[in-house]
C-alpha cells in the first residue's frame, strides 16, 4: 500500500448522506436476493455460503442491497481483504472525518495528526470532526476490453485521483488553521479497481446466475489476473450529482442475437460529482442463450449492436461503454 502526501483543493461539498448509509437504485431484484446455492466466485457447492452486499457494508449498512448466502468463507476472506484496504486505507481519514459506520465504533481515533507546515518538523492534532478529509476516486479510461486492447496492456498509469471534500468544512478548516491543510492518502490502485469490479459483478447476479454467462472479470476479482484496467474503466465525463441517491448500478447489454457482451455500470457516493465506472462482467454465445439470458435482463439497458467498425453512436457519450470493435478479438 503507497502512501503520498499531497495538498489539495476542495471541489464538491461531500454529504452527510453517504455516511448515514447509502441508499440508491440497482437494476433488478429485491432488497434481498435468494441464494444461488453456490459461490458466485469458485462455484463451490454443499460448503457454508455467506452473504454479500452488492454494495460493501461499510458503504452502504443494513440499506443496502444483498445476495443471500453466495460467498464461501474462502473467497469472502479474499474480497474483504481488497475491500479492508479501500475503507481503512484510501477511505480512512474521511470515513473516521463524517462519522462513517463502522464495524468498530468503539475503536475510531478521535484525533488526526498532521505535519506542522509552519513549525518544520512538528505535528498538528486535530479533531477529526474538524477535519475536512477528502475522499478519493479514480477516474479512468475505457476499459481496454472494449477498446480491442491486448489483455496485457496495462492503463492504470493513466488514472486519476478525483479529491472529493465537505466545502464548509474546507472553508472552517482554512480559517482556523491557515495553510495547514494537508492529507495523507493511503492507497493501494489494485484494490479499489478489485473493489469496483466486486460490485459490478455483484449488480449482474441480482438478475443472472453463475451458469448463464461466462464470466470475464472474476479472475480479477480473485487476484489471478492483475491488469484490472482491462476489464474496468470509466465514464469520460463525470455526471452531474444525483440528489439523495447514495450509489446507481445496472447492467448493460449488447452485441448481437448469437453473442452478447454484458457489462455493469457501477456509481457510489452518486450524490457528489464521483465517476461512472464500467465493468465488462461476461459473455454469452449462442442464439438460444442470448435469448434466454436477454429475457431475464428485460429492461432498456439492453442495446443490440450488429457492426464490424466504430458507428458514430457509440463515440456519443451515452454508448461509451460499447466495444469499439466487434466481434471481439482479445477475449
């Protein structure tokens, strides 16, 4: 895990609303999904399945929407292990700053330490509550999957840090203590891209179940393959913020009537300006699949392509997530 200091400028007010536990809208399904009688992730069978929020716990509480007994102990170990390190890393100051739920209340510091920017080589404590702790986002590229890259080329390099902050609290921060505003960031890009694609993939099990696709994203979600940025990308814009809307996901399909591609479109803290994020989750061949598999997605996601080269339609912001190329040669 890297750790960077860095002094930043507020952009967007961060609400309170986030950390009173997240409500938002998904495609498909209940609050509570029934079982898939195996782990989602390994397939493994007639072993203890956990539950698992579509959106992480931390984030979104007992609001959120959940998969019913669909993890076993073996593959929850490895997704809380990627989702630890997002809530108590990268997230950390800011969760402890608005009084994020935590698992453990009881044992939140009270008090963040800063380096001194006036006295060199001193320390500042501050109470959290006075603390305007940014929350950090990557925006990224298209995923390379969908722009006909090799699996191997790697884009995080490009990413970028998005500095969401509380606006008053900045301006309070700044007047009382006057050119000591700096943060701390901890992060690690390997696990909030795995964090991310954990949810997309989640989102589409609200509607499909393991044996209806074969999945494209869950050897990132295990940590077999490293390159996240292949499956995972971004919005090219960042949307407007939606009032009292804690995160957006649904699933997006298209291709043609032999041979669909199914992606997830995943938005957290959906009320501040944060990235739409995209996770190309599987594929589904054959007409009679395709068909099965469209008729239990049956919403107007679904977007049927049928071309050999980039249409104008998908260079328009709306299609961005659609592959550039077809059919897909690097799967």
């Amino acid at each position: 895990m890297q750790l960077f200091l860095y002094k930043f400028a507020h952009e967007e007010k961060l609400t309170n609303y986030y950390y009173k536990g997240m409500q938002g809208t998904i495609s498909h399904g209940p609050k509570k999904i029934e079982s898939k009688q195996q782990c989602i992730y390994c397939g493994k069978r007639d072993v203890e399945l956990t539950d698992e929020h579509v959106v992480p716990y931390f984030l979104s509480g007992n609001k959120g929407h959940i998969l019913l007994e669909v993890s076993c102990r073996e593959c929850a170990k490895i997704t809380c292990r990627f989702e630890t390190h997002v809530a108590r890393g990268l997230w950390a100051d800011a969760r402890n700053s608005y009084n994020a739920p935590p698992s453990r209340k009881k044992k939140r510091p009270k008090y963040v330490y800063l380096d001194d920017q006036i006295n060199l080589g001193g320390k500042l404590k501050i109470p959290y509550e006075e603390y305007p702790a940014p929350m950090i986002f990557y925006k990224m590229h298209i995923a390379g999957l969908l722009m006909g890259y090799n699996k191997y080329l790697d884009t995080s390099n490009t990413w970028q840090f998005i500095a969401v902050t509380d606006q008053k609290k900045t301006e309070d921060f700044e007047k009382k203590y006057p050119g000591q505003l700096t943060a701390k960031i901890r992060f690690n890009h390997d696990s909030y891209a795995r964090f991310i694609i954990k949810m997309g993939y989640c989102q589409v099990m609200t509607s499909l179940d393991p044996g209806d696709f074969r999945p494209i994203c869950l050897t990132y979600i295990l940590g077999n393959e490293s390159n996240c940025s292949f499956v995972l990308g971004s919005k090219p814009t960042i949307d407007e913020p939606t009032p009292h809307l804690g995160y957006n996901l649904r699933t997006i399909s298209c291709g043609t009537s032999d041979h669909l591609l199914i992606v997830a479109e995943v938005r957290i803290v959906a009320n501040n300006h944060t990235p739409t994020y995209h996770v190309v989750v599987g594929e589904v061949k054959g007409e009679d699949k395709v068909t099965y598999v469209r008729a239990k997605l049956d919403g107007p996601d679904d977007f049927s392509v049928t071309y050999t080269s980039v249409p104008q339609a998908i260079q328009s912001n709306e299609y961005y997530w659609m592959p550039r190329i077809w059919p897909l040669n690097n799967l």
